[in-house]
C-alpha cells in the first residue's frame, strides 16, 4: 500500500512545467502521454485499493460496535448478578467482558487506522484525478501549439528557399533577356543587310532603266527606232519572243 501511494504522490508532485518544456524540445507530447499513461494506470490500482481499504473499514467498524455492544450487555450482567448474589457467574462474566473490551479496543483501534488510510487513499485519487484533468488539457494545448510550430517552420522553411533562389532567379531571367536580345540585334542586322541589298538591286535595276531610255532617245533622233519604248528589259525580251 505504501509503494502505490508514493507511485501516486510522485505523478500528483511531477513537474508540469519541466514536462512541457520536454514535450516542447523533443517536438513531441510524448512525455505528457506517457505521464498520463502511467497516472491511467496508478489510478485504476488506487480505486481497486481504496475500495478494498474501504471494504476493511467497515467491517472492523462492524465488528467493533458488535464488541462493544456485547461488552455492554456483559456490563449489565455482571451488575445483575451481583445483585442476585451469584458471584460465581460474576466473576465469569466479568473474565468475558474482559476479553471483549481487549478486542472491542484493538479493533476501534484498527478501524480508526485503516478509516485514516482510507481518508488519504481518498484524497489522493481525487487529487490525481485533478491531476489528469489538468495533464490532458495541458496535452491538447501542447499538441496544438506543436502543430502550430510545425506550420510555422514549414513556412520559414519556404520563405528561406525562396530566398536563396532569389539571385539564381534573377540570374536566369537575366540571362534569358540578354540571350533574346541577342537573337534580335542579329535579326535587326540581317534584315538591315537584305534591305542594304535590296536597295543596291533597286538601284542597278534603275540605273539600267535609265540608260536603256537614253539608248532608245538616241536611236529615235538617229531614225534607227520608231518610237520610244520605256519598257523593261523583260518586256522587250517578251516582244522580241512573239515576232520570233
């Protein structure tokens, strides 16, 4: 009985504060579970020896009222027969009420032993009971708050990758941007060439043009051509193929 009493006051004296701070550097309320656990269990042995303690009580409360009243009614009949003069059966009597006194005493005696044992087994399974109350709710807060810490790391966990892929990012869309600007001056530069180009063909085929009407001008003053044709090369080509 003693060892499951000091088992109760060691769980009812345990420090919630210290337990907490444990749960709290472990990221685990496993330390409150196995608490609860172990004062689940105590506390089912305390019942079972509260009630067989209480069972004790009550029957030496029970036995000692049966002493007592028959110590009485032996006091009252050892009064009788010394009134009758039998002192014979007195004497007796008073042997008998001598020994149920003596029981009468030891068993008060033992029911107000086991009535304070019963008293403290009382006391301490309602205040272990408190206890639990309190450990459970103080589980719960725990694990929430552990779930809150848990998203919070999660979140500055993100935050942090995002940080250190901030200059990569940038780098990246930088160099993709330089990359394309690329492809463009060079783009700009062909297109500036073909124009240049066509510009020069432009140019021949004009001065050609201009000659050939000069040509023509000439040939008319010296009565070598009928009239002026300011056609094209290919359209003269195309004349010269349908007389053919």
């Amino acid at each position: 009985m003693a060892s499951l009493l000091e088992k109760t006051q060691t769980l009812i004296k345990a420090n919630l504060h210290d337990m907490v701070d444990q749960a709290l550097q472990a990221n685990s309320s496993a330390v409150l579970k196995q608490y609860i656990r172990d004062a689940e269990k105590n506390l089912d042995e305390l019942e079972d020896a509260t009630a067989t303690v209480g069972g004790e009580v009550k029957s030496l409360e029970r036995k000692y009222k049966e002493y007592k009243k028959k110590g009485d009614q032996l006091d009252r009949n050892i009064d009788m027969l010394l009134m009758q003069g039998k002192t014979d059966l007195a004497r007796a009597a008073q042997d008998e009420l001598n020994v149920t006194r003596r029981l009468q005493e030891q068993y008060h005696e033992q029911w107000v032993r086991q009535q304070r044992e019963y008293e403290a087994l009382l006391s301490a399974r309602l205040k272990l009971e408190a206890r639990l109350r309190t450990i459970r709710q103080e589980q719960k807060e725990l694990e929430a708050l552990l779930r809150l810490a848990e998203s919070k790391e999660k979140t500055v966990k993100a935050i942090k990758s995002l940080d250190d892929l901030e200059g990569i990012g940038d780098a990246d869309i930088a160099r993709m941007g330089d990359s394309i600007r690329a492809r463009l001056d060079k783009a700009s530069a062909y297109s500036e060439m073909y124009a240049d180009r066509l510009d020069n063909q432009m140019d021949d085929a004009l001065g050609k043009a201009e000659l050939d009407i000069q040509l023509e001008e000439r040939k008319r003053r010296l009565g070598l051509a009928d009239a002026p044709s300011y056609g094209s090369a290919a359209d003269e080509d195309e004349a010269e193929a349908e007389s053919g």
